[in-house]
C-alpha cells in the first residue's frame, strides 16, 4: 500500500515536472505540506475505553502533495487534479485522491457548447461551512468537518452557455464511496468502516454501475447569483451506518462487516447570492425525495432513509480597520434540516441546527498575513460546538505557514457516536509549512 | 450679414466658456477624455507589481488581466493570479458600473468554487502594495464629481489638473488628476487620505501608443505609487499589451472561472 503511494506520489511530481516548459498548452499549480498535528487530550470515548479500538495516535506527521494540471489546445481541454497523503504513524491516512481527471472538446464564441467525460469535483454550495447542495461526491471524513476533501466523480457532462446563463446536464453511472476515518484516527468513533452499499428501491444493490443523473442551471437575475439543479443520484453526504441483515427463524439479524449505505435520492434545490448595501446575502435550499429502500439495521435501531429539507442562510460583512489598513470579514451562517425529528436528524448530518460566526482577519500586507476564527454552535445541543482557528503568513514566494487549533466541544454517548459526538475530546494543535509551485 | 452672424456667434460661444464653473468645465474635460479612450475594444496584458518597503526590501506579483469594453455601462476585466506562488490560479471578475457598485467574483483553486464578494472595500490594499483595489478598478467618470482647478505642465506634457470626489464611500477624501491634453491620460494623481491629507503619489509614465481602427490610444506601461505617509512605494510594470482584442462576452461570466 505504501509503495503503491510512493509510486504516485511520484507520478505527481514528475507530472509536475512535464509542464514546466514554458510556451506549452500545460499548466500546473499545487503545493506540498508538511504537517504536525497533537491531540491535546487522551481519547476516553466508550469504544476505545472498552477496547474495541487500538491505540489511536496522539499526534501525527504527514506530508501531501497535491497537484492541479490543465491541458488546452484547440477545442480540447483536459485537467488532472489529486493529491496524496503519507502519515508518519496512521498508514490508513496514505491515500491518493483523484479529484478531477477528464477531458472535454468545447466550441467558444458567445455561446459555449462543451462535452467531457471523467472524474469531477463538484462544489456548488455558496456558503462556508454548511453546504446543503453537495452530496454527489465520496469525501475523506477524517478531514476538516466544515469542508471535506472530495473524491472525483466519474460524469459525463454537456455543457451550454450563452453570456450568464448556463445549463449543464450530467450523467454519473459509478458513485464514489467516502473514506471513513481509521480505527486509529481521531477524527473516527475508533470503529473501521470500509465495506459500502448503495441502496434504492430494489434493495441493497452489489453492482457498483448505478446510473444516476442531474441537471444544473446558473444565472444572473436582477444582480444576484441563482444557481438550481435537479440531481437523481446515491446521496453520500448523509449515509446511514449498519449492517446488513437476515432472516433466521423469523428474526431479523445483522450481518456481516459495519457498512456505509448511501440512498438513491431526488434533491431539488439551488442557491441565491446577492449583495445587499454592505452586505453579502446567501441563501442555499434543497428537498431530499429517497427513493424508498429497504430497512437498515443501523447502530441506532432499525431506519430508512427520510426525505427531509435543508435550508442554509449566510451573511457576510466586510469592514475596513482604517487606521491599520486591515480589512475584517465577519460572516455568519445557520442551518436547519426540516422535515426530521431530532434524534433522526442527529443521525443524518453532522449539522442539523448549527449557527456558524465567523471573522476573518486580513492584515493587508505583502506577507499575506490572516487571522480565523470560526465558532460553530449546536442550536439544539447548545453543549456541543467547535471552535476553529488558524494564523497564516507567507513566508516568501513559495512558503508558507500556517498555525491551527480545533476546539470540539461534544458529548461521549454510547453507541457510534452522532454528529460532533465523533469529536469528543479531540482538540488539536497543528503546524503547516507549504512549499507553494 | 455672415460677418455680423459669425460676431454674434463667436460672442456666444466665449459667453458659454466664460460662464463654464469649474465643475461644468471639469466635468466636459472627464467626458472629453472618456470619449477620446472609448473605442478600444478589449485588452490583453500581463503586469508585474513591485512592492518596496521603507527599507528597501522588494516583493514581486505576477499577474495577467483581460478587459471588455462595454459602452453602456461599466468595463468588465479579469486579473489572473500567477505570482506568489499560493494566489496562483486565483481570478478575479469585476463588472464596472456606472451607477452602481461594483459586482466582484473571486475563482479560488483550493476550493474550486467562485465566490461572490462585496466590492465595499474598495480602499483596501492589492496584495499588500500601496495601490488599493479602488486605484485599480473602474473609474467610471459618473462615480465622480469633477472640479477643474487649473491648466499646467507636467514633465513636457500640457496638463489639465481636475479634482475629483468618489460619490461612494472612497478611501480617498480627493484625488488631483493631472491630465494629458495631448493623451487623455492621468501622468500623475494626488490621493488625499480621509483627513485631507497627502497620502499617496501615483505617476504614470513609459507611454505606448496603439492603434485600434482608426482610433489611436495612449497607455502607461508603468505606474510608480509613493506613499508619502509610510514611505513604501509599489511599480506597476506592463510587461506586454494588446489593445482592439475581441473577447467573448462569455468569458466574463462568473461560470467561466473555473
């Protein structure tokens, strides 16, 4: 496994490396970190504390690299982006992650007609943390919780536009699973879950090749962003944890390995962003339509999936600090899923009702230096809230630091663990220094 | 008879330039020299920006920009991030408005997302030099008001000097445009801090001349701002440019960042 990540990682760089030449339809940028993470607390949840884990790490060094390639002569556009990880301690921590791989032929004028194949990463939510539109994509859940890392999507994808308005129609035949957190990372509940299973109206279904498809329409109506899409696919940013069951003597049993099961899913909804005088107004809104599966025997009790709404709404404010020359952005979010009782709704999503306040503090000067804060607050479980924050500078042309923390405030339940109960105990400090090319 | 018409005429004419108030006159003299550059079409250029700090210490930017000319309202153009290193691939959009703020969409390739953002804060640094996003973006003449202060000479150019005050929030309390007669082009701006006091010095210099139909147009291939206040200074170089290019409207779309 290992090997097999040396062995890419060194595919990026010499990748890298062919599109240095200059005057060449090849582009690149990327970056490659270093980081140091410590856990301030020793993890006393149930499940390590009643050895059903391993040891998990109080610290980490890791190294990525990540990598965005993009090719363009003629009609034909191409672009690779991934990156891989390698982690001193936690070898379920060395992955590669194709986010984009694909090709395309276009026809420019004043309107745009495009058609391309491969992997893609979609992010069509507008907000900060909460992003009620982003379900399609497989994402590593042992990274940040307000904007996880993205799998690729294999699509095929036509594309047309004319001046701000743009339509695009998809077609994805093979979902991508998420990455669940390792037995030994702390961002996990200590339990490892690798095996996946896409449900829909006939069942647990074994074939991988599932088709599904979407429609996306952009536009620019009276000054403000509106963005809407239809999507017909497995929804992975709300998948049910359980095991799959049989029938013996009457009784139903789990069986098998703990599996993530994602729902065969209508989502209509969209996003509106628009300035209002000083402010920066969004607003994203969707409905979840399962298609009805079978009952899972989930780690909470026997559950279908549940159609349900989600509705975010984000401020932004900039002001000016004129006596310094800085600039300070505060933005502010809330979400809410509709349609679900609480202890459902817990089980759904990391956010169910969450208020994010957050600022951004930009000192303006040739050093890039930035200040964050973000605080994230369970409406319903006031007990239970994160919060982030992180001081970055650039070192010079190429380096940069960053220092983090992660605060998580969150309950120890029995069971696995709900929401920002995966997080009990798990305040980190962490060290990034990134050589930029 | 023509001879007394052409007397009563002539006499007119003088009477309405006599009874032009220096804001009439600073006012033409703005539409003059906006009409002289409206024609252009498009543009193409990559820059790079030199920071200087009060010890001498210098930080280079690299970027490349394409404009739109759109009579009708505000200019569009896109600046493209190439240098330092970690704004790389990041884009900004900006569609000018004559009667409005500005709109503004930053493409971040970290993200892969285009972000919609407030042009508010127009007065803020860009990228940690002494030029701010205000000195950079659209300087539609109806954002203005004009007040013609004088006739004079800078450097070898004849000069009109305006003054002009933002009807938006501005970071500046007025700015003194000197303008070339010959070029319809600012040489050199005077920004006065919200205290009215000199903050900032920019001169244009190193002019080409490009042709565009019929149309000949005069463009600075550096700008050299001084902050009198902190003593930093940043240059703005053009390191090559293209005037009367015909871009797509489509690529000033917000979709066509990515």
């Amino acid at each position: 496994m290992k090997n097999k990540l040396f062995k890419s990682t060194f595919f990026l760089f010499v990748l890298q490396g062919l599109v240095l030449a200059e005057d060449s339809p090849w582009s690149s940028l990327g970056h490659t970190q270093f980081e140091y993470r410590r856990f301030v607390n020793e993890r006393d949840n149930d499940q390590f504390s009643s050895g059903l884990t391993t040891e998990q790490f109080k610290e980490n060094v890791s190294f990525l690299h990540r990598l965005a390639v993009k090719y363009q002569s003629g009609m034909v556009k191409a672009q690779f982006s991934g990156f891989g990880r390698l982690d001193s301690r936690d070898k379920e921590r060395n992955f590669l992650f194709v986010e984009d791989f694909y090709t395309s032929i276009f026809f420019e004028g004043e309107q745009y007609f495009s058609a391309g194949v491969g992997h893609r990463v979609y992010n069509w939510s507008a907000m900060e943390a909460f992003h009620p539109t982003d379900i399609i994509n497989g994402r590593n859940l042992d990274s940040d919780v307000e904007n996880f890392e993205k799998r690729g999507e294999l699509s095929l994808e036509l594309e047309y536009s004319r001046g701000d308005n743009q339509f695009k129609l998809f077609v994805w035949p093979y979902p991508a699973f998420n990455k669940y957190p390792s037995s030994k990372s702390r961002a996990g509940t200590g339990v490892s879950i690798e095996d996946h299973a896409l449900a829909n109206s006939s069942g647990l279904q074994t074939e991988r090749w599932q088709t599904g498809w979407g429609f996306l329409g952009n536009f620019n109506i009276l000054d403000a962003d509106v963005s809407m899409h239809w999507i017909y696919t497995y929804d992975r940013a709300h998948p049910l944890i359980g095991y799959e069951t049989q029938t013996i003597f009457g009784n139903v049993l789990p069986t098998g390995n703990l599996k993530s099961f994602y729902g065969l899913v209508h989502q209509f909804g969209g996003t509106i962003s628009r300035p209002i005088n000083e402010l920066m107004v969004k607003l994203e809104m969707v409905y979840r339509d399962y298609v009805n599966a079978d009952n899972i025997y989930t780690t909470n009790g026997i559950r279908q999936f549940e159609s349900h709404g989600e509705i975010a709404f984000g401020l932004e404010y900039s002001i000016e600090v004129e006596s310094l020359g800085h600039d300070v952005t505060l933005f502010g979010e809330v979400n809410t899923l509709t349609g679900l009782k609480e202890e459902i709704a817990l089980q759904t999503s990391v956010f169910q009702k969450d208020l994010l306040m957050g600022m951004r503090w930009n000192f303006n000067d040739a050093n890039a230096k930035e200040i964050s804060l973000i605080s994230i607050l369970d409406l319903d479980q006031i007990s239970e809230k994160a919060i982030i924050g992180s001081y970055s500078q650039r070192l010079d042309d190429f380096w940069k630091l960053k220092l983090g923390m992660r605060y998580y405030d969150a309950k120890d339940e029995n069971g696995i663990s709900s929401g920002f109960e995966a997080y009990h105990e798990d305040h980190l400090v962490y060290t990034n220094l990134i050589r930029y090319f | 008879m023509k001879v007394f018409l052409s007397i009563i005429g002539a006499l007119f004419v003088n009477y309405s330039v006599f009874a032009e108030t220096p804001e009439v006159k600073g006012t033409r003299i703005a539409q003059q020299v906006k009409a002289y550059n409206t024609g252009f079409i498009g543009e193409s250029s990559s820059m790079k920006m030199t920071l200087v700090d009060a010890y001498g210490t210098k930080t280079e930017r690299l970027m490349d920009g394409i404009g739109l000319e759109v009579p009708e309202d505000g200019n569009k153009f896109i600046m493209m991030f190439n240098r330092p290193h970690d704004v790389k691939g990041t884009k900004m959009l900006t569609w000018g408005h004559k009667d409005k703020d500005d709109d503004q969409w930053l493409y971040l390739p970290s993200l892969k997302r285009v972000k919609r953002i407030s042009s508010r804060t127009r007065s803020s640094s860009f990228m940690g030099s002494e030029f701010s996003y205000e000195d950079l973006g659209s300087q539609e003449i109806e954002k203005y008001h004009y007040t013609f202060l004088k006739d004079s000479i800078v450097g070898k150019d004849a000069v009109w000097v305006l003054q002009r005050i933002s009807r938006k929030k501005s970071g500046y309390s007025k700015e003194i445009v000197y303008i070339s007669k010959k070029m319809h082009q600012a040489v050199k701006v005077e920004y006065f801090d919200r205290k009215n006091e000199l903050l900032k010095i920019g001169t244009f210099s190193d002019f080409k001349e490009f042709k565009v139909g019929d149309k000949t147009f005069f463009r600075p291939s550096q700008i050299h701002m001084k902050n009198k206040q902190t003593k930093k200074e940043s240059y703005f170089v053009v390191l090559s440019r293209q005037l009367g290019v015909k871009h797509a409207n489509r690529k000033f779309s917000k979709n066509a960042l990515k």
